[in-house]
C-alpha cells in the first residue's frame, strides 16, 4: 500500500532532495573528500527529511481515522490544514551543505 501523501507536497523535503542532487553533482565533478563529506550530509538530511514528513502524514491520517473513519480518505487526500509549514509548528529545518566550485 503506498504511503498518503497531501496533494501540495511538502517543501521541506523536495528541498533537501534537490540539495542531495546539487551535492552529489558536485561530488562527481571535484571528486574531493570534503564533496563526498557535503553528498553524506545532503543524503543524511534528505532521509531526515522524507522520515518527517512520513510520519507526519501518519499522525494526520491517525488523528482522521479516530475522529470518522468514513472521512479520513478525503481528509488525508486533500489540503492538510498548515501544509504550508511554519503555521502549527511542523515545518521542518535543514542544514545546508556548501555546494561551491572545485
């Protein structure tokens, strides 16, 4: 069964998976030990990331299925209410990593 997702995405995540692209880009092209150290942090932060927002849509579709069980579908699979991030708090913070020039 794959996982519910809000129809916007979350930010936060697409964010830090571009960021591990960026980096792992980078580490290719300069082949450096401090790119590889920026591409394991990217990569590290981006899991952090997707795990967050995971169990965040969880506890969303939980909360759902305990009010009404009939709505929580339509509940989960529309616009969570602060999906935007930063209103109720669960906005998530990400360490960015130094993408420069060999």
């Amino acid at each position: 069964m794959a996982t519910p997702e809000p129809a916007d995405g979350h930010p936060e995540v697409k964010g830090a998976v571009r960021l591990k692209k960026e980096t792992y880009r980078a580490w290719m092209a300069c082949g450096t030990p401090e790119a590889a150290d920026g591409y394991q942090q990217a990569r590290w932060n981006a899991a952090w990331a997707v795990a967050e927002a995971k169990t965040w849509v969880w506890e969303e579709f939980s909360e759902a299925m305990e009010k009404d069980f009939r709505l929580a579908p339509k509940v989960i699979l529309g616009k969570p209410s602060g999906a935007s991030g930063g209103e109720d708090g669960n906005s998530l913070t990400l360490f960015t990593v130094g993408v420069g020039s060999c």
